[in-house]
C-alpha cells in the first residue's frame, strides 16, 4: 500500500499560492500564514521529488491520500476566508486561528511521511543499483540489460517507502506483542471507521474522514513493523486508546434522531480527541524512522560508492590494457 504523492502535488500548488497571496495582505494571521507558508515551502519539492523517484520504481500506485487532497482544497479556502474576518468579529477569529494550526500540523505530519518515504526510495534505488553492478560483475545475468547512464539518480534526494518501517533503535523498543497488538487495533478501528463512514449521517463525515486518513497513515507505520520504538507505559496508553476508540465508533452509529441530538456534539468531539491521540502516535513513529531511514541511506550509499570504485578501476585497468598494450597483474608477473 503506497501513499499517492502524485495527487497531491497540485493541491499543495494551490494552497501554497493562495497562503502566499494572503500572507501578503493579512496582517491579523501573518504569524499563522508565515509558518503555514515555511512549512509548504518545504512539503513542496519534497513531493515533486518523491514522484520523480516513484516513475523509477515499478508498481507503485497509491491510494490512501483521498481525504488529503479533499483538505487541501478546504484549507485553501479557509485561508482565502480569512480575509473576510474583521478584528471585532472574535468568535470567526478564533475559528479560523484554530483552522490554520489544524492545517499547520497536517502540513507538518505530510513532511515528516515525505522525509521517510524520500530516504526509503533512495534505499531501494541505491540496493537495486549495487545489486546490478554486483551481478554483473559476478557475470549473473538479471534478465534486463544494464544501462551504464542509469548508474546513480540523477539527484542525491530520491525515495519514499512502500512502508516506513526500518528497524528502530533499541534502546526503549516494545516488543513483538506490543506491536502485534497495536496493528491489531489499527486494523480493526479502520475497518469500523469504513463501516460507520457508510452508515451514519453527514455529522459524522469530517471526524471520521480525519480518523481515517491518520489511521490509514498509522496502518503503514505499523504493517510490518517486528519492534516498537516506544516506552511500554505509551504503547499501552495507545493500545487502551485504540480499543476505546473502537467503542466511540460503534456507538456513533446507533447515536441518530431527535433523541440523541445533544449527544451529537460530544461523540464529534470524542473522534476528534482520538484523531489527535493517534497522530501523536503517527508523530512518535515517524521521528525515529526519519533517523533510521537516513543512516540506513548513508550505509547503502557507501556501499554502492565502494563497488562503484572497484568497478571503475576494474573498467581502467582493462582499457591501459587494451589501448597501450601495458602490462597489468598476472600479465607483469609473467614479464
């Protein structure tokens, strides 16, 4: 399961323009809309680059993204509104202020996906080079033919994951039945969240499209994933979480009519809490993984530059040889 970098790149586009446009005119959200605009600047040759890597890497769809683009698009027009907010009208300027850190943290959370999928794609793409070279070295034939100008990326920044999840550091790691446990949960919330997304009214469209997307974030965090990087006590804590969430769900689809009007707001703001909760856990996943995925690309650049190296003095060698008729290894012994 891959995320779907590709269709988001025109949403980014545009929010970034109208956040830039506003910024230059809004002075009551400037500090929101300068950061808002920081953090695009750096989401957006983030995904240009990471879809360059995806074209070459087979099979590489993704569908997990369709909410993102949705609130994208929503988030621009929100920062668009908020020109229309005027310094009295307190009640849509806290709206609003609290619309644009929303949208601030999800930027903020596509980064740090993007930072783990560009270094995991580099990973990949360096591997399969060095596994080339070596084959062919070796005289193993790989069934393609090896192109000399496809050596090395074209860029030094080239990867997303098909999932982040690279060995994680041991010093706080949770074990097996931990991790084990919580992908459970994740699985099992998902699946209520599709069902109860098809069921109940349109109250519950946003909070349980917002829980969807950052679970389908936490499901590839998590899919294969041997250890844990998190201190038992959390990853407990997460666990409870998620099975209370599973409840929160199923009641939201038998909370409907008149009757339970009031109750309405509560159960809304219960899915958003668990929302938060879980990209807390999307956020704590990701920083090691940042780590991990960068010194895991490092290791593997360096391998290939070594084969690299051999293979190039290898190719010199061969043509002195060739060209001037010089002798070289066995060929001096001989003399």
């Amino acid at each position: 399961m891959e995320f779907g970098w590709a269709a988001l790149g025109a949403g980014i586009g545009v929010l970034f323009d109208v956040v830039k446009e506003t910024a230059a005119k809004n002075n009551m959200f400037k500090d929101a809309l300068e950061s808002l605009m920081r953090k695009l600047e750096t989401l957006k040759p983030l995904i240009e680059e990471v879809k360059k890597l995806n074209e070459q890497l087979p099979d590489e769809h993704g569908d997990e993204c369709g909410y993102y683009e949705s609130y994208l698009k929503e988030g621009a027009e929100h920062v668009r509104k908020c020109e229309t907010v005027g310094r009295c009208n307190i009640v849509k300027k806290s709206h609003y202020a609290h619309k644009l850190q929303e949208l601030d943290r999800t930027i903020q959370l596509l980064i740090l996906i993007g930072y783990v999928a560009r270094n995991s794609k580099k990973i990949l793409i360096f591997t399969g080079i060095t596994l080339t070279v070596i084959q062919e070295q070796q005289g193993i034939s790989i069934g393609q033919p090896h192109h000399p100008h496809q050596d090395i990326p074209s860029s030094p920044y080239n990867a997303v994951p098909p999932s982040p999840l690279l060995p994680t550091s041991q010093n706080h790691d949770v074990g097996q039945g931990w991790i084990a446990r919580i992908r459970e949960g994740v699985g099992s919330l998902l699946n209520e969240v599709k069902e109860s997304n098809d069921e109940t009214s349109l109250w519950w469209k946003t909070p349980l499209n917002k829980l969807k997307a950052t679970l389908q974030i936490l499901q590839l965090l998590v899919k294969d994933k041997e250890i844990l990087d998190l201190l038992e006590y959390k990853a407990a804590y997460y666990k409870f979480t998620i099975d209370k969430g599973v409840e929160v769900v199923q009641k939201c689809s038998q909370v409907h009519g008149l009757k339970y009007l009031c109750m309405k707001p509560f159960y809304a703001v219960m899915l958003l809490r668990l929302n938060k909760v879980l990209e807390e856990l999307v956020q704590e996943l990701l920083d090691p993984a940042i780590k991990n995925t960068e010194k895991k690309l490092n290791s593997v650049r360096e391998e290939y530059n070594k084969i690299r190296a051999r293979q190039n003095h290898g190719r010199y060698r061969r043509q002195c040889q060739s060209t001037y008729q010089i002798p070289i290894g066995p060929d001096l012994l001989r003399r």
